[in-house]
C-alpha cells in the first residue's frame, strides 16, 4: 500500500488499492521527467494537492535521515577497535579479515541489536537510553506511520501539516544523534576527538594501541 501521485492529472490518490481502480495513474513523477514539467505540474497544484507534495517530500527526507543514522553508527562502530563482535571475531583471523568479517556482522545488524552491542561495552545507562529513544523514533517513521490511516491523499491540508511537522521533527532528531554517537563513543574510551576552531573534529581510535602496549612486570 503507498500514496499514488499522477503527474498528468495532479492529485494524490490515496492508498495503492486506487490504483487498481486508475491503471493509467502513475506512481509519483516518471523518472524522465524534466524541471520545467516539474514546476508547471507544482504551480498547478491546489492548495490542498501541495500540502500531500510537501508531506511526501518530507516523507523521503525523514527515510534518508534514517539511512544516514543508521550508517553512521555502524561506520562509528566498525572505526572503534575497542567495539567488538565476539561472535564474529577470532584471535587467530588476519586483521584485515577481522575488519572486513565485523563490517559484515554490523551491517548485518539491526538498530536494536547494534545498541544491544554497544550496552555489552558499558556504554553509560542514559546514552543507551537516548540511543534507544531514537530507535524509537526511527521505527515509528519505518513500522507505524501509517498504522493511524496517514496516507497523503486521505488527509486534508490541515493534517498533511501536522505530519510534515513531526516528520521534520524526526529528521532533526536524527540529524543530531549523528553528532550525538561520537561525544557517547568518547565517553565510553572508544574514541578520542580533537576539536578545532570553527567547529570541526577529528575522531581518533585509540583501540589500534591496545594490543601494542606491554603488560608491566
């Protein structure tokens, strides 16, 4: 089931079960499209089918915050050699088969279990707690969204707004726990950041001279 914009005739349709009752509509914009069709077809637009554009668009933007979490806590994770997948992992497996066996296993992953990872290491309880608070967030985006009947073409002007709020309300949310998963790896020892003026940082792995350091005694 998903929304149905048909560019030769600008509305949105609703649920996919329209579609059956409307072949000849066409799932958003076709691909060939060019930018000049693109703007006749918004400047004729009602008010009301601009409301429905705009909640899809931010629909898709809320679905790239998502993806670029999820790819930056993985990638967080696969830098920090002080984060790791027993499971996957052998004493006696080259390094670079280490690394590419633990991108695997993490990619592998989902939200929940990498955060059940990151809980094993002593992660502190309130940034396991803010990490799950996003996950939250992010499976209402990708498992309930819609479970409250929020198609764009059975919601007037008024509700597309409210929609588009909480979605932008999400991409700021995930927006910042990309940030947010760096300062929770400092405070676990998983990584070092050195903070520049003008706002940039470098993250530093401090795991790759663990195994070099000598024992005293």
């Amino acid at each position: 089931m998903a929304a149905i914009y048909d560019i030769t005739a600008p509305t949105i349709v609703g649920r996919a079960d329209a579609f059956e009752q409307n072949p000849s509509t066409a799932p958003m914009f076709d691909p060939a499209i060019a930018k000049e069709q693109l703007k006749q077809s918004i400047d004729h637009m009602s008010e009301l089918d601009f409301a429905r554009f705009i909640y899809c668009q931010h629909m898709a933007a809320a679905h790239l915050s998502v993806g670029l979490f999820e790819h930056m806590l993985t990638s967080a994770m696969l830098m920090c050699d002080r984060v790791k997948v027993e499971r996957v992992l052998g004493a006696d497996v080259a390094r670079w088969e280490q690394t590419l066996r633990k991108h695997s296993a993490l990619q592998g992953s989902t939200i929940g279990s990498l955060i059940k990872i990151l809980e094993r290491h002593g992660v502190a309880q309130g940034d396991i707690a803010y990490l799950k608070w996003v996950k939250e967030k992010r499976d209402y985006l990708v498992h309930r969204l819609f479970h409250d009947g929020a198609w764009p073409g059975d919601l007037d002007a008024e509700s597309c707004g409210i929609m588009t709020r909480r979605l932008i309300a999400i991409q700021r949310w995930l927006s910042r726990a990309e940030r947010q998963v760096w300062l929770i790896f400092e405070r676990a020892g998983f990584v070092e950041l050195k903070r520049f003026d003008g706002g940039g940082v470098l993250a530093m792995n401090p795991g790759v001279y663990d195994e070099l350091e000598v024992p005293e005694g």
